[in-house]
C-alpha cells in the first residue's frame, strides 16, 4: 500500500497569508495526487486533482504541484473561508490512501 | 446539478449487517467511478470500496470479505452491503464519483454507529 504523510498536520496562519501543505509517498507515481478541503460536518470537497489541476468552481488562490514522491497545495492570499482540514490523497494504485490531514486555522 | 444522497444508516450491533444506498441524480452510476469513503469520529479519510464503469470491485484489506459494493443501473443507486459489523466500522459512510479516479462529487455522509 503507498502511505501517505502530509506535513504540518496542523498550521495557523493570518488573512492574506500564503500557506502550503506538503504531501509525501511511500513510493513514487506520476500524477496522481488529489488534495481536498473538509469543513466541520460536511463532506469534502475536490480542490486539486492529477497534482495540479484545479477543479472547476475553485478559486484559483489553490494550487498544486508535484510528482514522484512529494507534492504541495499552496494557498495564496489566505482568506477566512479556507478554514478547514486539507487531505492529500493518491489514486495511483489500490488502496485509495489519503494523508493524515492538515487542519488550518485563521488567525 | 449533481446529487449523491446516502441512506441506510444507523445504531446496530457488533456481528450485524446493514446496506447503505446512495442515489445518483444529474450523474450516471454505471458510468463512472463510484467510492465509499469512511470517517470515523474525529479522525481521517479511509477509503473503502470502488466500482468501475466496467464493473470491478476492489475494497481496502480492513473490509475485504465482510463488505460488497454494487450498483443498480435502473435506479442509479450505489449500495453497500455490509456484514460482521466491528465496533471499529463506526463511521460516517459518504458516497463519491468522478469520471476519472478522484473523489470529484460527494453526497452528505451517513452515520453507521455499531454499538452492544
């Protein structure tokens, strides 16, 4: 199974800020790496998908990059909507694993 | 629009069965990857089972054997039969599907509490 470890696992930030999560495989693959964004209560919600395409709706402060191993979202001009827990997740091979999550508070 | 909308849960025992739906509107079942998801409270994403458009089955090790994934075209209904149910299976249960393999479209999650 590929072991998916996201980093930090959790980060404060302020308003306007750029924050960027990190994701990193137990072993290597192209591109498939998805990141979504949970809110307490509710479902998640796709935010990136084959490492940096944005899914549509998104705005475009998200963004993804990536591959072989090690793979980041970056958030850029933070705002206080993206309150939440980020997941990294791979869809390379059987099981399906995502990360641990991030979850980001607003300062 | 697209619409998942799970059903099916509930509080049942440790050793019971119990069969989640998810019903499809503004999107095909049988055309697309279909998931179930699992988050246990407070805790991560756990994927559980896929289907393919084809028709394939796979599942995670920690349910393999105990849970089947299917479809019913004619409803555009997904299911999840699960049997031998754990104390650990206490979950919510959220359906997902895309076109391609990541979690694109979500319903609102079911909660399957197994409890003596």
């Amino acid at each position: 199974d590929i072991q998916m470890t996201q980093s930090p696992s959790s980060l404060s930030a302020s308003v306007g800020d750029t924050v960027t999560i990190t994701c990193r495989a137990s072993q290597t693959f192209s591109n498939y790496l998805n990141w979504y964004q949970q809110k307490p209560g509710k479902a998640p919600k796709l935010l990136i998908y084959a490492a940096s395409t944005l899914q549509s709706g998104v705005p475009s402060r998200f963004s993804g990059s990536g591959s072989g191993t090690d793979f980041t979202l970056t958030i850029s001009g933070l705002r206080p909507e993206d309150f939440g827990t980020y997941y990294c997740q791979q869809s390379y091979s059987i099981p399906y694993t995502f990360g641990q999550g991030t979850k980001l508070e607003i300062k | 629009e697209v619409q998942l909308v799970e059903s099916g849960g509930g509080l049942i025992q440790p050793g019971g069965s119990l069969t989640l739906s998810c019903a499809a509107s503004g999107f095909t079942v049988s055309g697309n990857y279909m998931s179930w998801v699992r988050q246990a409270p407070g805790k991560g994403l756990e994927w559980v089972s896929v289907i393919y458009s084809g028709g394939a089955t796979y599942y995670a090790d920690s349910v393999k054997g105990r849970f089947t994934i299917s479809r019913d075209n004619s409803k555009n209904t997904l299911y999840l039969q699960m049997n031998s149910l754990r104390v650990d299976d206490t979950a919510v249960y959220y359906c997902a599907g895309s076109a391609k393999r990541y979690f694109a479209f979500w319903g609102q999650g079911t909660l399957v509490t197994v409890s003596s």
